[in-house]
C-alpha cells in the first residue's frame, strides 16, 4: 500500500510498503482522509525522532477486525496506544500511560497511508449526520474540547486565544460555543475573518493591549506566548498551554505568584463531545480547509502545508 | 517612636520618628512582635523599590481606633489594604486589587517600629489560647493555608515541598496537617529535622530521585527550583509555585503541555485557618524561631536573618 513515511537520517518519502497487520485487539483501517497537523511537520524537522508512517488526524472505515460488528463502520480513531496495565491506565488516563505509543508520533505507523491499524478500543464511530471533511477533525477539535474540561468556561467570561492557527481556530470555535466572550489575537486578516464569522472578537498583535482577560490559551507555537498571554489575563485567571514548541521559554516567576495566575498544560482531548459537536452542527471546521492532495502528491501536500499562513491541508488516499 | 526603615539609597535604618496617625477607619496597634520574612531581606537588597518602616508578620494590641471595641485587643492583620471600591474588592479580592498598599512592602509603613497602623478590616483579633510566640505566625501561615485554598489536597496525596526554609516547612507543616504524604526536600540536616518532627519525609537534594508526585510546592527561594518542581510530579500533577524570585527562570512549556501539568501561582492565605490551626494546637511553629532580639537591635535582627541557614528571627519592641 502506498504511505508516507518518515526516517530522521532520509526525510520524508512516498513508497510503497505491506498492508500493515492488525495485531490482537487491533483494527485494519483503511484510510478516507487525513488531516496534516504542525507536530507532523515539526516530525519532519526532526522532533521526537520518529521513524515511521507519519500521521494521526484519521477517517477510515474497518476492513478487518476480530470484533466483525467494527467491519465496515466508519471511524475515528484517538491516537494513544496505552499499555492497558499501568495505574494510569487503571485510572482511564491511558493517554499519560508512561509506556504509550503514539499513532505516527511514537512507536506506532501513522494515517498517511492506504491503510492503518489501530486498536479497537482506540476507535469511535462516526455518526451518518457527520460528514467526511467534518470527520477528519474529530482528533484536533477533540484537543480544543480538552480545554473545557480542565477548566470551568461560564458564558459571558473573557477569553483570550492567542494565535490564529488550526489549533487556535479550534479552539476559539469550542470556547464560543460555550458562551465565552472570546478574543482572537492573531497575525493574519484571512486566517481571523474564519474567528469573525463564529462570533468571536479579533485583533492584531501589532495593535494590541487588552488585559484582564479570565482565560488566556496560547496556541501561538513560539515560546515567547506563554509570557506575553499570563501578561494578558487578570489576578487569579489561567493561562491554558496548548503548544509544543522546542526550545525553553522565558518566565518571571513573581508574574505567576504575586497575582496568583494557574497555568494549565492541555494536550490531547475526549472525543465524544467533538462528535456530538459535529454532529449538532455546533462547529463547523471546513473553513479551516485550505487543500486537498491525493497521497501520491503526499510531499507536496507537506510542503503546503508548511507554507506560511496556510491553515489544514487533507490527505486523500481514495 | 523607634522605627527600622530603609530608604533605597541610604538602605536600612533604625531612628525616631512620630507615633503614626490612624486614618479613617484605622487603629493605632502597638507592637509586640514581628517577624522578618525573606521579603524584608529582599526589599533591603532594592525589591519593590520600597522606602518606608519595614515589616509585615505583626503581633500587637490595639491602642487607639474609631471602633472603641477593638480597643485593648490582642490582634494580628492582613497586610494587602485594598481601595475597597473596584471590581476585585466587590468580589472580596482585595488581595488582588490592583491600587492596593501593602503593609512594609509597597506605600504603607509596616510593624518593625513600637507602632503601627492598618485599616480594622485587616485586623483578626488573636484568640487567649495563642500565645505571641505562635500569634505571631499567623501570616505566613496563612500563605501555606493558601496551598489548600487552591488545590485539594486530600489525606495520602503524595506532596514534594521543595525548599526547606521558613516558608517551606510552613507549608509542609499545613499539608501534614491535612493528611498528605509529604516529603521535604532541602539542604540543611537542622532544618529537615522539624519536617521530620511533624511527620514528613525528608530528603537532601544532592541524593533524591523521586518523581511522580501528586503536587509539588516550590519553595526554594530559587528561579531553578521551578524546572526541577515540573520534573517531579506526575502527568496532570501540580506545582504551587510559592517562591517570588527575581529574574527568570527558563521553562520548556513541552514538559507542560505533554503531561497537562497544572501550575498554581500562590502568595498570600487566609488568616482564619491559620489562627484556628494555632489554637487547636494543630501546628506549632516555633520550632522555626532562630532568635528574637530587641527592635533596638534591629539593624543586627536582619544581619541575623540574612545569614544562611538561619529561619525565623523575631523583632521585640517591647
């Protein structure tokens, strides 16, 4: 089957590889859409030190299955590969397992292929209401949902997304459907009018400078936001971590103490409300779409979507 | 009446000065005893560029106020003195009220002086079972009682407080108090021997290797304690960040936003559980007082307390 794979000595290359085998508990999936995601292309640059099928934003229906009721149903599929024994995984926090492999990210062959497997317990079935280019965001706008559980969002509360990316998008899209009052800080007049359509406030970095926001979320991708978003919120408001940068960023400490700000780092998220979102017609993320390449025009879909300014670029493999 | 203050370009200096005029709403307290926190020592090295009587940590009797009834009254009180009239002190922040005065610490003379004034809403009248030695503790106790303010801290909750100065084993003391394991991780074998008398686990750092700690409360005084605090909790763990150091310390926001630390700025407590914690007997901090001199020695009392090693001092102006 034709994938896109990753070495850190060769780079990215398109070839062709066996249909991967679904292991015990496992699914065979063949893959509808994918989306590309900036940690695939921080992969590429070398982070995490992956070797593999690249990849992790998936739709796909089940072609083989141990459990035959999965065959043929559409799916999404949650990308931690927990180990199932640890206390973690005891406590249902399988996505912290010490031990996990990451589908396309750690130990595991990713989506950017034909097909891919992944466990059956990783697997959510996909509503007929939701459809395929809605679908293949289940995985990121399921990270924004994890901002909504770690933190109580009341309609009304004064939020600051700080970035205009995918993520911050996202993000913005889930926190205005809760109610919030929400501010998108971002560089980009294209890229902000999609955060204006939702409803949300928008504004410039350039020109700039509320504060006293209750909820700040960095989602800039530079270590220099964290500062700059606990700058921005009031005496006792949080600041959600939603970027993996490389790299050390620079905090004053008595910033965080003296006006009592909590930092929340926020990673991977529950899938079920990101269904039902989608499902309700509560977000729509197709705005988000900037292309759609066939897998064989894998590389050039990686280098679009590392052009700047450029929001999700899908994968097709059908 | 006799008075230590500093001035930051002359620095500090005991001299005469008038007995201070209560404003309105004020009570003129007389000074039993005070205590000098590593603010004092750090406002004396140029923090908060502050020019005026230091000290915060008071124990005093009430001579002279509006409200007759507080007159004669054995009390300790808060240090923030709020504008009373914008939206933080609605909300009963005061703490955090942006035009705030702060007792020695910012536009407000503080307690090491034979007098000193602050507003009756800041006063807590000290209950007959508490003696002066303990009373005058009821400050920075009520910043450890900050910690469970924020975060719920349940019996077995395995708790790393990192830093075994004043600061430092108040809180442990606070969190032994609630039932968490805690484990006290510092330098000096004195100091590790009043964590272990409460109860707690010690550890020096040039030999601990523990992780995965529910919370941790970095109160090393020290901008590299943050990093290490963040390395030894477990994913969704917490870090109460109690230390308020110059500069800035480096953080990799990845190492927050993997395992979803949460981080939890933290200063000033409530004095209520402090004063109740005191007279049940629950904690008994004079194991912390290294020496108590006379405010006429005050000039030699910080000299004291800034040599390494050394906890608590007191000031007696009496």
């Amino acid at each position: 089957v034709l994938a896109l794979s990753h070495e850190p000595a060769r780079g990215p290359e398109l070839g062709e590889r066996d249909v991967p085998r679904a292991g015990a508990g496992e699914a065979l999936v063949r893959v509808q859409l994918a989306g590309i995601c900036n940690t695939d292309l921080e992969i590429v640059r070398g982070y995490m030190g992956f070797a593999g099928v690249l990849g992790h934003e998936l739709l796909g229906v089940v072609e083989r299955c141990d459990d035959v009721r999965w065959v043929g149903k559409r799916v999404v599929g949650e990308i931690n590969l927990a180990c199932g024994a640890c206390s973690w995984c005891a406590r249902g926090l399988g996505r912290h397992c010490a031990t996990r492999r990451v589908l396309g990210i750690v130990g595991k062959d990713g989506c950017f292929a034909e097909h891919a497997t992944l466990p059956i317990a990783n697997l959510h079935e996909v509503p007929d209401e939701i459809d395929d280019r809605h679908a293949v965001f289940v995985e990121p706008l399921a990270a924004a949902f994890e901002i909504v559980e770690q933190v109580a969002v009341a309609p009304g509360m004064r939020v600051l997304v700080a970035g205009d990316g995918k993520l911050g998008l996202l993000c913005a899209m889930v926190l205005r459907d809760r109610g919030a009052d929400v501010t998108v800080l971002g560089r980009h007049a294209r890229k902000l009018a999609i955060a204006a359509n939702v409803g949300c406030r928008t504004a410039t970095v350039d020109d700039f400078d509320e504060v006293e926001f209750d909820l700040a979320v960095e989602a800039t991708g530079s270590s220099a936001g964290l500062a700059s978003a606990i700058e921005r919120v009031r005496p006792r408001g949080t600041v959600v971590l939603k970027s993996t940068t490389h790299g050390a960023a620079e905090v004053h400490t008595a910033r965080i103490v003296v006006p009592e700000i909590t930092l929340v780092g926020s990673r991977c998220g529950p899938f079920a409300p990101a269904i039902a979102a989608l499902r309700a017609g509560a977000i729509d993320p197709t705005p988000l779409i900037d292309d759609t390449f066939a897998l064989a025009d894998g590389l050039r879909a990686l280098a679009r979507a590392a052009e700047p300014g450029v929001l999700k670029v899908l994968l097709d493999p059908r």
